[in-house]
C-alpha cells in the first residue's frame, strides 16, 4: 500500500554558480519520509543479488545497478536503521558453495537462495541500456557574409531500464515488484570540423566510455545518473529515504534582503528572518523579502506561517515558484 507523511525536516544551504560570475544564493530543504509500501516490520536482514540482463553488457549495468543499490541502501540504514545488509561478496560465496547462480530472475530461486543465505528477503532484478545515435545538421550563419552551411552534429539518446523484485522469503510473497526506466538525450555543441565520415568516426568511439569527440557526453557517462534514478525510485518505495526541495532565494529590493541572504547562507535562519521581515516593512511591495521570510519560517519547521508568506509573496506577483512554495508547506502541514 502506499503511504507518505511528513516524520522530520532538517535543512542545508548551498551555493550554485550559475550563469557568468553571477551566484544564486539556495536553501535545501531536507524532509524524511517512511516508505511508500509497507514492507513488515519482520523484514529485517536483506540479501542483495547480482542483477541479471539479456546479454553481457546488460549484466554489467545489472552488476553495477545492484553495487549501487547496495551502496546506497546502506547508507540509509546507517540513518534509518530499518534494515541490515548481507556482504555481497559473503552471499555470493555461500550460493557458490552451494553450487547456485548468484544472479536469477524469479522468485522460486531468490526463496532458496535467501533460506541458505539466511536473510528475511532478498532483492534481485534485471537490468537493460539502450543507447542511439543520430547524425543530423544544423544550419550555421556567418553575420559578416550572411551565408550559410550546413554543419553535423550528434544527438546521442540513452535509456536505462531496471525491473527490482523484493521477496519475503519466509512466505515466498512478493512484497514489491516495481519497474524503473530513466532516460536522457544529448547533442553535441560543438560541430565537427570535418567531414561526416570523419565525424561518425570520432562520434563512434565514445560508445562504451571512450572519448566521445567533441564536447558529448560517452554512453557510460550518460548511463550512471540514469542507472542511480531508477535506483533511488526502488528505494522509495521500500525503505525510510530524504527528499530534498532546493528554493533560490530573491535578491530582493533593500540591502536588508542581501544582509538577510547572507545570514541564511550562513545558517542564521531566525537572524535571517528578521532581516526579511525588516525588508519587507521597509519596502512592503518587495515580494523577494517576504517570499524568503517564508523559505526561513519553513527552515524552522514554522509551517503556517511559511505558508502565509508564500501566499503573500504570490499576490505581489504570481510566480510559479512562490505557487509551489505554497503547495508545498499547505501538503506537509496535513501530513
């Protein structure tokens, strides 16, 4: 079944550059939620498979997806302390010396796999990478002679598939079957100087991990991320897990607004606030000030009031964000 409440909120800063020299001052909001299913409470030690796949590429990713699986489940049980891991490497050798498969793909082999190993359940999948090229042109104009060529580039499209299974193994049921698949498209920004034979060449050699040509990203590196999404949507639904909601802060009309940003950069938050809210009286059109009033009340878990600032700040201008923001804090408040 599905479930989700708010259990505790914690709340970092960051500072990301972003276009020129220019910075955007944002506030992390970090919340913890339960588990999406409700996996029972006896389920307690988990074995990890190794994630089969149609060919031998496919069970490189499936490898990797379930190193990655396991990495990251074990840093939410050093949070959450919902589950205990076996050492892969200690399953594999037991199903080895039992003369089994350490990768399978139903439920009757991952039941007497778990039984030898001893573990509540055990999680095991399949994995698929796709990955297609496209040599197309586009259309360059010299401003000086206003004539125009046409130049190849490469459109590069990956899509990584994984199916997870999580078995009880004293009952044989299946407690969540859940299907992932993330993909990703990229285009090189820089033209080949060549000719398209030449391109295609240099283009080719970046499948598999190698240096792609230009400025495009290999299939490998466009794969990873993918492979961690489909990862990360397994694990909400089986374990305790973080969300985290970036908000950029406004730069506001006062210098009360930029004294205030520092302060939440610098984890003043109740500091911070009482600048926006000195902002705000100052100038109390500066929807800035009193939409970043709203992110610090929402820092100090001070849901209510977060969401009168965010309404506040909306009705000065109706910004998307400020309409999220909104949404939001009126969602967590009920939960």
């Amino acid at each position: 079944m599905f479930r989700s409440c708010l259990t505790a909120v914690s709340v970092g800063v960051l500072l990301t550059a972003t276009v020129g020299c220019e910075t955007k001052d944002n506030v992390e909001l970090r919340y913890d939620r339960p588990a999406q299913y409700d996996i029972p409470a006896n389920i307690r030690t988990l074995g990890i498979a190794e994630f089969g796949g149609k060919t031998t590429a496919d069970r490189k990713w499936g490898d990797i997806a379930s190193d990655r699986l396991a990495g990251q489940l074990d840093t939410y049980n050093n949070k959450y302390h919902r589950y205990q891991l076996v050492d892969r490497k200690r399953l594999k050798a037991v199903l080895d010396e039992q003369d089994l498969q350490a990768a399978f793909s139903d439920s009757s082999k991952a039941v007497q796999a778990g039984k030898i190993a001893k573990v509540d359940g055990m999680i095991y999948g399949t994995a698929t990478l796709t990955s297609r090229d496209e040599h197309l042109t586009r259309t360059t104009v010299n401003p000086l002679t206003k004539s125009s060529k046409e130049v190849p580039y490469l459109k590069r499209q990956v899509m990584v598939a994984i199916n997870f299974t999580f078995d009880d193994i004293a009952t044989g049921k299946t407690l969540a079957s859940v299907p992932t698949m993330h993909n990703s498209d990229e285009k090189q920004k820089k033209s080949s100087s060549g000719g398209i034979g030449d391109f295609a060449k240099k283009a080719m050699s970046g499948i598999g991990g190698g240096d792609s040509g230009g400025d495009i990203q290999s299939v490998d590196q466009m794969a990873m991320p993918l492979i961690d999404e489909c990862v990360q949507e397994f694990l909400n639904k089986i374990s305790p897990h973080e969300v985290v909601v970036t908000e950029p802060l406004g730069k506001g009309k006062t210098e009360a607004v930029r004294t205030g940003n520092k302060l939440a950069m610098a984890k003043a938050y109740a500091d911070a606030l009482e600048a926006y809210q000195a902002a705000s009286r100052e100038k109390p059109d500066d929807y800035d000030a009193v939409f970043n009033a709203g992110v610090m009340y929402e820092v100090l878990g001070k849901l209510g009031e977060a969401e009168k600032c965010y309404d506040a700040a909306f009705k000065l201008k109706p910004q998307t964000q400020y309409a999220q923001a909104r949404q939001r804090v009126r969602q967590e408040s009920v939960k």
